[in-house]
C-alpha cells in the first residue's frame, strides 16, 4: 500500500530493517537511528535466542 507522506513510511521501514537483521544482515542505512536501532536491537536479540534454541 503506497505511502503519500513519508512520515507513514517508518513502520514498514522498521519491519523490513528487524527482517534484514533477522536474517543476517550486518549494514543498514537508516534516518531515523533511534528508532532503528532499537529494532535492530530487539531483532538481534529475537536471532540469537532462536539460535540457541530458546
């Protein structure tokens, strides 16, 4: 669903950075830093505890 006011656009953002995160990625480029690294954070957090079987 297209997002005329870029201010909508930071969810789907967050979303797509956890999934990257999630699945290995080590580099992102983001505006909103605050707001992405704590999704970077807890998606960190969600990897290594599936990793170790939690």
């Amino acid at each position: 669903m297209p997002q005329d006011n870029p201010d909508d656009w930071l969810p789907g953002s967050l979303v797509a950075t956890a999934v990257a995160v999630f699945n290995g990625t080590n580099l992102l480029r983001t505006h909103d830093v605050g707001a992405t690294l704590q999704a970077v954070r807890v998606a960190s957090a969600i990897r290594s505890a599936v990793n170790a079987g939690i």
